[in-house]
C-alpha cells in the first residue's frame, strides 16, 4: 500500500527551521541542497539525532556529509537533481532503504552523466 497522505511543513529560513527541529519530531525530513544554510541546518539535524530519517535534494556533486558517515551513523540518503516525485515516496513508503543511491557513481567519469539523464 502507497501511503501519500503526508503532513507536511515548509520552511527556508534558518532559524525557523532550528525551532520546529527543537519541537517537532519528524519522521522524515527533506531538505533542499539550494536553500541558504542548508550545511548548516543538515549538520544540525544530524548532531541532535543521528538517525533521524534525512533526503537531501541536490544538484552538487559534493555532499556535505561524507560516504563513510553516512554509510556507518546516519539514514540520510541524497538524491541528485532533477528528481522524479515517485523516487522521494519510494523512500517514504519504505520502498527504498535508507541507503546511498549514488554510491559507486562517481568511480569514474563515465558515470557522472548518469546523474543528469
């Protein structure tokens, strides 16, 4: 069963966001890459409680957290733009595990390209 009906709350501002972290829980959080202080805000979300349930939407290569961290500490999962809504709900339906989708990518030039068709 597909579940769609997702509360949700939208915020771009730092310390907006560092409030409702400090008194909501959430089951997941998605965050875009492009928002300003997103570094900051992830390194604050993963400092406060390492297992909490993170999709970072990105157009950078680079990420701000590493693979081993990620792998070893955290569910946190980053997606590279463009992306598709169905890949997000994968996640939130427990469809895809909280595990690097991108890993292996960028063992060599050749499978940069894969991120942007």
């Amino acid at each position: 069963t597909e579940f769609t009906n997702y509360q949700t709350t939208v915020e771009t501002k730092k310390s907006n966001i560092i409030n409702l972290l400090d008194t909501i829980i959430f089951e997941y959080i998605v965050i875009d890459h492009i928002i300003e202080h997103s570094d900051e805000i992830i390194a604050y979300i993963l400092n406060k409680n390492p297992k909490q349930k993170v999709i970072l939407l990105s157009d950078h290569i680079k990420c701000p957290v590493s693979c081993e961290d990620c792998f070893n500490l955290f569910q946190f999962v980053r997606i590279i733009k463009p992306v598709k809504p169905r890949t997000i709900l994968n996640y939130l339906n427990n469809s895809s595990d909280f595990v690097r989708p991108n890993k292996g990518k960028l063992k060599s030039i050749n499978t940069v390209d894969s991120f942007f068709q």
